[in-house]
C-alpha cells in the first residue's frame, strides 16, 4: 500500500505558487514510485488529512516575523484533534522568508514540538531576495522527503 505525503503550503504569491509546485514536483520524481502526493492550503486540511499522512511537509511565508496566518489557522483548527494521535509523524518545513525567518521557524517548531512530530531535517529558509535556486531547493525537499517516505526510511 502506497504511502502518503501531505503537502500544507500556503502559497499567497506566484513565486510561493512556484515554491508550493517545485515541492510538489520533487514528491512526484519518477524513480519515486511508492507514495501518494496530496499538496493543501492550510486553510483546506483538516485533521482526517494529517491523520491519512505518514509525512507532512509544511510550507509558510514570514509575515511580520511569525508564520503565515493561514498555516496558524490550520494549527489551531487542527492542534488539539491531532495531539495525541500523531506523535513521531515525520515532517520537514520550507519558508520563505523576506527577512531572516527565525521568529516564523521559532513560531513553527513550538507548536510541532507540543505535537511531537519528528522534523526529518534542517528547515529549508528561503532568504531574502527572491533568487530562482529557491526553486531547485524545494524541489529537493520534497524528493527527499518522498524517497525517504518510499524507501521507508521513517
């Protein structure tokens, strides 16, 4: 049975649009064979959707140095219904982040933390300008997080 990986990207810009795609993209590389890609607003998912995940990668803007306000509707929609039904689920965060990202990567891991999901990596902080490599680097984490999901790594 194929695995499943849930893709929670807020995506207010055509630039983040193209960050969203490029995780998206990398999840479905052809050498990965065995996983499902689901890709959502936050304002979409609902908890039934986290719990069908066995990953999740979560996709944010800096907005006033904290996450998006979508990806915080979903936590707080989500938070409590998930608690004790998803600890250890393996997941991975990208930002793109106009400023340094710290106090949005902070915001995050607090509240994943109190859930007990695992991170999989380093958060993915695309700084600053916008710079087209942004682009290849979202298309690696979400590869990575899938071949990593298809090889059953976690």
């Amino acid at each position: 049975m194929p695995k499943r990986l849930l893709i929670i990207a807020h995506a207010p810009s055509r630039n983040t649009e193209r960050l969203r795609d490029a995780v998206v993209a990398g999840a479905h590389a052809p050498e990965i064979e065995g996983v499902d890609v689901v890709a959502l607003s936050p304002f979409l998912t609902t908890p039934e959707h986290v719990l069908a995940a066995q990953a999740v990668i979560l996709g944010t803007t800096e907005n006033l140095g904290y996450m998006s306000g979508a990806l915080k509707d979903f936590f707080d929609r989500c938070y409590y219904p998930l608690l004790e039904r998803t600890q250890g689920l393996p997941y991975a965060l990208y930002i793109r982040a106009g400023h340094d990202g710290t106090g949005t990567r902070r915001g995050v891991e607090s509240i994943v933390t109190g859930l007990r999901w695992r991170a999989i990596q380093e958060p993915l902080i695309c700084r600053g300008e916008w710079r087209e490599n942004f682009v290849d680097e979202c298309r690696e984490l979400g590869m990575l997080v899938a071949a990593g999901l298809d090889a059953r790594v976690f």
